[in-house]
C-alpha cells in the first residue's frame, strides 16, 4: 500500500501506524497538495479525508479501519474507493479526539456512495 500524505499531518501518521500494526506494508509518500492524487484515483472531494492511499486497484481516502480495507480487497465489490470523509473522532489515527459514530463509504465510477462500513455506533 502506498499512503499520500502532507508533511504536517500527524493524525495520518496515526492511521499509517494502525495500517501497519494489521500487518500492511505502508510506503509513505508526502505531498503538499494531495487533490490531484485523488482526482487521478476518482475521489471526488466531496469524500476527502486528509491522506490517500492506494491498495490494489482501490483508493482508499481518510481514516479508514484497517478491517474495512481488507473486506475491500477480498470481496472486491464495484467501485473505485472507499472513503472516511473529514477526520471523524475515534478512527484510526483519530482516536485522542474522542469518539463519534460515522461511516466508511464506496464510491463508484460517477462519483456516487454507498456506505460500506458503520463504526463507533453508527
């Protein structure tokens, strides 16, 4: 896997280090401008978090659980990315923020979403 990332960011090195303690390899990539990351991978910005990465053919935008990344790549359902849009309190790499109900969704080709995943109560 492959992380975007601006240079001043520590919560994405939070989720990095949530992705890594999964077992993922991260490559770290630091950017200071990661709109154009994501619009060569279809997210649109709408569902921007603030870090990309990519996983096989899927994007995977924000704060993301590692959990949801690996049902991804193993069901391989139709879409282009699966989002964390903003930085909800309580996802990886959000977790000193507290702790609020929110959602992980797959976005497809035109850009629409579907929620995918449901955490902290949502």
């Amino acid at each position: 896997m492959t992380a975007y990332k601006t240079p001043w960011c520590g919560c994405c090195d939070g989720w990095v280090a949530h992705m890594r303690a999964a077992g993922w390899t991260v490559e770290v990539v630091e950017r200071e401008d990661l709109a154009p990351i994501r619009a060569r991978y279809g997210v649109p910005d709408r569902y921007a978090g603030c870090h990309t990465a990519v996983a096989g053919t899927y994007a995977i935008e924000g704060h993301v659980p590692a959990d949801d990344v690996e049902r991804l790549l193993r069901e391989r359902p139709t879409g282009v990315a699966l989002a964390t849009p903003g930085m909800p309190a309580g996802s990886p790499g959000m977790e000193a923020a507290g702790r609020q109900p929110y959602v992980t969704l797959l976005i497809n080709r035109a850009g629409e979403a579907t929620v995918f995943g449901r955490h902290n109560g949502a």
